[in-house]
C-alpha cells in the first residue's frame, strides 16, 4: 500500500472506528447514524469523478476497512445505487441526483438471478431505512426501478445483527438493459470481495494472536504444528483474497468507465466467489484455532466471522454469482478466458 | 521498463510459435509437460528464439529481459502444454543460481550453453531418508587436487538419465549447524563414477532417477559461489523452483480441453466456475513473485505461498473437470481421457515436489507467527 493508499485507509479507519467498539445494534440505528455523518463528510462521493468515469481505488480501500474493522455500513450498497443513479442520468440527459432526496438513504438494491415482477417477495437489507423505490438487478437481464411494501413480521437483523426485512416489490418498472445491470454486478461484486477479504485478514490477526498469546500443555499453542499450519493456511488464504481484489483493481482503474469489459465482469465475479469462500473458510479455521473463547461475543472474532457468513450471499449470493461466472465463461472460447483471466500487467 | 504492449506482443509471439509448432504435429498438449514432456529439439527451438534464459544479461547468452517477461512467456508454454522439460530446470533455477553466485567462468562456460539449449540439467538435491529435510545431506564432497571428489547418493532426479550435467548439493566440512559446510556443484552426468538408476512411476514410467555417486571428479571451477555457502544459495534458489506459474498450470491442458468441448460439460458446472475464480488470483500472485524479482527483492516466502496454494488448484482441477464431463474425460474412448489420466496420475506428485504442502505450511507459519513473537 502506498502513502496515500495508506492515509485513505486510516481516515476510512477514523470515521469508521465507533462502529468497531458497538457491539449491539441489532436495529441498525448506531451504524446509520455513523453512515450519514460519512455521507455528509463526501465517503459516497470516492471514486467518483467526471460523469461516466469512476476509480475503484479509493471505494476499494474503504470498502477493506470496513472488513477489517469487522463493521456493518451501507457503504457498498449506496456506491452501487449512487453508481446506478449516475449512470441513468447520465444516459437520460438529467440530474446526477437521479432520484434526489436525502442520499444516504439511497441504499435499496437486489441482485437477483431471474426477471423481478410485481409481488415478487425479496430480503432487503437496511429494510427499515432504505429511500423507495429501490433497484432491481438481474445481471444477465437489466435493471428495474420499484417500490416496495414490507412484510410484517419478517425478520429484522441478520446472522450479523444487521438489518434486513423481507418486501414485496410493486410498481416495478425496467430502466435499463443488460450492459448496465452487467456494470453494476461488477462493481457490486468487487466492493463486497474488498470487505470480504478485509474480514479474512482480520480473521488472520486473530487467529496468528491467538496461538501466539495462548498457552496449552505449557507451551503456545502454535507451537503444536497442527495449529501454526491452521494459522498459515488462513494466511495463504488472506494472500488469495488479495490477489484477487488486485487483480480486478489495476484493470478496473484504466477500464471501469463508460463500459463495464467481460473481462472486468468476470474477474469481479471470480473475486468474490473466491473471497467469499476463502473468508468462510479463514472463518472456520479461525474458530478451530481459538476454541471455545472464539464462539463467545467475549472475543471479537464473531464480528469477522459473522459478517463472513452473511456477506458471502447478501447482497449478492454466491450461487447465483457462481452461475452468473459460468454463463459468462462458457460463452467464451478458451483463448478469450484465458486472455481475460491474465494477471494485471500494469506496470 | 516493459509496457503492457510489450507483454502482448511476445504473448502473441509465443502463441503463434506454439500454435505452428502444434498444428506441425511437433508436440501433443499434455499436462505436466514441464517435468514429463522432454523434447531436447523442442528445447533448442524455444531456445533460438531467445526464450531460454531471456532474464540474463545478453554477455551471457540473455536477453537481458525482466522476469515478467521470462513469466508471460512461461505461461504460454505451460498453458499450450508443450514439451519444455528439456530446458524449464536449467533456465528455471540453475541458470539464475549460477548467474547470481557462480565466478566468472562458470558464468561463461554454462550460461550460453543454457540458453541456447545445448545443455540440461537435472537436479540432485534430495537423498534417500532424507524426505522433506534438505539439509540432511551426507552426499560428501572430498578436496582433492584441482577440484573435488563426490560420493554419495541423490533420489527423485527427474530426467537425469538425459541431461547432460546435474547440480548437485553437497558436504564438503563439518559445521556447527547441519546448514554449514554445504556446497553446490555442476557435474557432468557422463562423469566417471555416476551411475544413473530408473525409478519407475505409477504409470509405469520413468522420469525420476536415482544418482549414484562413486569418486566422482568435480573440477574446482564447477563450484557455484562459495564453498560452505550452499545453504544459503539453495535457499534463494528454491524461490525460482516454487516460485514460478508452473505451480500453478500443471493441469490447465486439462481445463483447456473441457473448455473447448462443446455441449459436454453438462454437470457441476459451478464447481468449474469455482476453478475459474482462482486461475486468475493464482496468476496474479505468481506475477507478483516475477515482480518481486525484477526488483531484486527475497521471494521465499511469497513463493511458498503461491506453491501452496496452486497445487492445490492443479489437483482440485483434475477432479473438477471429471466432475463437470463425466466419462468424456474418464471413459477410455472418452475425448479427454488421455490428458485427464495422464493429469490425475502426475496430481499426487503437485503437493509433494519442491517442497510439501505441510514444509510449505510449515515456513509459512514461521513467517506469519515470527512477526508476533
């Protein structure tokens, strides 16, 4: 990381530290107090620049901190609506502000893998403070605009505490084809691979802290060899994660404009796959590593860990993303996957 | 600095040298082909066309080129699954080692024959009951006027029985430490005294070899670096022998097959997508130990990782493909079959070779706890 990579990624860590000493906010009402105020100092607005053009370096870096810090903002879903928002004016002529009002509430997105239609029962996250109408994406159809009613007594938080409510849609209404629902899932999917991967290197800390500090039979425990190999494969797995999310960023910086390329589309989708199940998995040997103490709400790693297993499926499920790559991959020769799957060769 | 273009353009240039050479019948893909697939005439071509120690300086017979470079075109070979057993040990390992440690002679004896690919080198290393502990040598070393006398025993040689030297780890003193008094050497495989025995594999073929060692004469110029320093040069070595994309495509041809069947992949499709999600990342990190490379940073420990991780992947994807086509791959008449068997057969072999997962594990854990002790 470099120095301003570097000093991004502190200030992100300052405005977001409240939330890493919160521990009960099943409601949510804490974490959207603390995302207006970044709302309100410009965090929505990184990466952002000319109309048409967005960087991911920055978003990336925040999006890092909020998995490292083992956080719950709506920061990934509002950059995708406000990326949407963007992009629907910009094709339309109109305002930035595509659907105006008060924009750290603009947070409502679903990805789903078939055609939204009226009734059509969906999990919303931030249910209770999300601005209508919210968006629809289908990545292989388009994207639909559409309000929503709630359903009373659904559930109302998540295996992470965050909110989450199940609505019915209605009024729904298509905005967009398959090139900007494609854009979208794109950008969506490596924001959420950014915070994952923040989860696994926390995961890591945890772990390698742990077995460092932790004595059994009158010895650290990572000098049982079983346990340092535990320790090293959830290492080798941060490493993964981030090679993954670098793969993307070099080329999404040069590329992510008008158009969002195949190939960024299935390198976006790969890295979340893969940081989605190599952060399930630094979970489940993180746990191993710390025993009883690491299932207690005592010690922080429920907060990587918990968070692991909801953001691999919401708000894009790994099944469907895993369909979504193959369709993508099998449409290509083998030459063209493999052109697109080449490392970064920036220099 | 090379560009990107630059990058392309020799992708593209190796490509087309491949897809030549393969529709002359010069080569069938096959998996594994960097260790299994020994084409000396097939060497020497790759070699004309300055792709064999393109990392050194052109005074040694290099291109001067940066190891992004040597990686792009390593790749390409691998993914085509073209026979480059000949030359991958010399330009992969022993090349740069004698580059960065050996005198001026050796450089100058060895380093254009490499690259020109008139010579190959196997490699002598592990000893029998040694296992994973490399520094458990008792090969010895004896000085004697003008150079040194070898005997002892090497195990696990692929193609010694055709290269034309070896190198060889050696005791050559005492020290305090199991790690002094090491020394590396080049032998010349039709010496005196060696004697090259086959070790069949479990599809009935021998790549790997015994080496026997019987007063063997080493001259003194074939030292690499210092004498007693072998420890610390094998060590910087094995970052180039684990280092590389070879850890992590052994098994594309067998992918690239099922990619290219069409209408056959009709099961767990996802599970190939799961395999496709980590082509890349792997890719990526075997780039960035290139990178480390190109500037001259210590590359062990990025190395190791990437040697864990992507055998792992060159294992998983041998057993997805067989998931995802079914008897197209396992069927003896299936299209697949003889690159997907010759694939599963080699995959015991991706976790154990230069380093087992568990030693691997074993230095990363030392890495990752060190830095919190």
């Amino acid at each position: 990381m470099n120095d301003e990579a570097s000093l991004i990624s502190d200030v992100a860590g300052q405005a977001l530290s409240p939330l890493a000493r919160e521990d009960n906010d099943p409601d949510g009402a804490t974490a959207m107090a603390v995302w207006r105020s970044l709302v309100s100092d410009g965090w929505l607005d990184i990466g952002f620049g000319q109309p048409g053009r967005v960087s991911l370096r920055e978003p990336l870096i925040f999006a890092e901190q909020i998995g490292r810090l083992g956080v719950s903002v709506p920061f990934s879903l509002a950059s995708t609506v406000r990326l949407l928002d963007e992009r629907l004016a910009h094709a339309s002529g109109g305002q930035e502000d595509y659907y105006g009002g008060d924009r750290s509430t603009r947070i409502g997105v679903v990805f789903l893998s078939d055609e939204p239609k009226p009734g059509l029962e969906v999990d919303l996250a931030w249910d209770a403070y999300v601005t209508q109408p919210i968006y629809a994406v289908s990545s292989g159809r388009g994207v639909w605009s559409s309000d929503f009613e709630r359903i009373p007594e659904s559930r109302s938080a998540n295996l992470a505490s965050e909110p989450i409510g199940r609505v019915r849609l209605r009024d729904v209404q298509k905005v967009s084809g398959e090139e900007l629902a494609v854009q979208a899932t794109t950008y969506a999917c490596v924001l959420m691979s950014a915070q994952l991967a923040g989860l696994a290197k926390s995961m890591s800390h945890e772990a390698t802290v742990h077995s460092v500090s932790r004595e059994q039979f009158g010895r650290p425990i990572y000098k049982f060899q079983a346990v340092g190999q535990l320790v090293a494969k959830i290492a080798a797995r941060t490493v993964l994660c981030d090679a993954s999310v670098d793969a993307v960023r070099d080329r999404q910086i040069a590329e992510f404009q008008d158009n969002a390329s195949t190939e960024l589309y299935l390198r976006s989708l790969g890295a979340f796959q893969l940081c989605a199940s190599h952060a399930s998995a630094a979970a489940r040997d993180a746990h191993q590593v710390l025993g009883a103490i690491g299932t207690t709400r005592e010690h922080p790693l429920h907060r990587f860990s918990t968070r692991a297993w909801v953001w691999r499926d919401s708000p894009i499920a790994e099944h469907n993303s895993l369909q979504q790559l193959w369709d993508a991959a099998s449409s290509l020769s083998e030459e063209d996957l493999w052109n697109a799957l080449a490392p970064a060769t920036a220099p | 600095m090379v560009n990107d273009e630059e990058f392309l353009g020799l992708r593209r240039e190796v490509r087309q040298f491949l897809k030549d050479a393969l529709a002359q019948g010069r080569y069938v893909p096959s998996p594994d082909a960097w260790l299994l697939g020994y084409d000396e005439a097939f060497s020497r071509e790759v070699a004309q066309r300055g792709w064999v120690g393109m990392a050194w300086s052109p005074e040694y017979g290099g291109r001067g080129a940066s190891y992004r470079a040597r990686f792009v075109v390593t790749e390409e070979l691998l993914r085509a699954g073209a026979p480059v057993a000949a030359h991958w040990i010399a330009d992969r390992q022993i090349g740069p080692s004698i580059f960065a440690y050996g005198s001026e002679r050796l450089k100058r004896e060895f380093l254009p024959r490499i690259a020109s690919g008139e010579v190959q080198f196997c490699l002598g290393m592990s000893e029998p009951e040694s296992g994973s502990d490399l520094a458990s040598v008792s090969t010895r070393a004896t000085q004697v006027p003008g150079g040194w006398k070898i005997n002892g025993q090497k195990i696990w040689s692929s193609n010694a029985h055709r290269a034309s030297f070896g190198y060889v780890l050696a005791r050559t003193s005492q020290g305090t430490s199991r790690h002094d008094g090491l020394t590396e050497f080049v032998v010349a495989m039709h010496a005196d005294g060696i004697d090259v025995r086959p070790i069949i594999d479990l599809r009935g073929e021998a790549h790997f070899n015994e080496i026997f060692f019987d007063d063997v004469f080493v001259p003194d110029h074939h030292v690499i670096g210092a004498v007693g320093n072998g420890w610390d040069q094998v060590i910087a070595q094995l970052a180039f022998e684990r280092g590389g994309p070879e850890r992590v495509l052994s098994t594309y041809p067998v992918l690239a097959a099922a990619l290219r069947l069409e209408d056959s992949i009709s099961r767990s499709e996802l599970a190939l997508a799961t395999s496709l999600s980590k082509l890349g990342p792997l890719r990526q990190l075997a780039w960035n130990v290139a990178e480390r490379m190109d500037r001259g940073e210590s590359a062990v420990v990025e190395a190791a990782t990437l040697k864990y991780l992507g055998t792992q992947f060159e294992v998983e994807v041998v057993e997805l493909v067989r998931q995802a086509v079914g008897s197209v791959a396992t069927s003896v008449s299936g299209v697949l079959y003889d690159v997907w068997s010759a694939g599963v057969a080699a995959s015991p072999g991706f976790t154990i070779r230069g380093g087992t997962s568990e030693i691997l594990l074993t230095i990363l854990s030392r890495e990752v706890i060190g830095s919190r002790t």
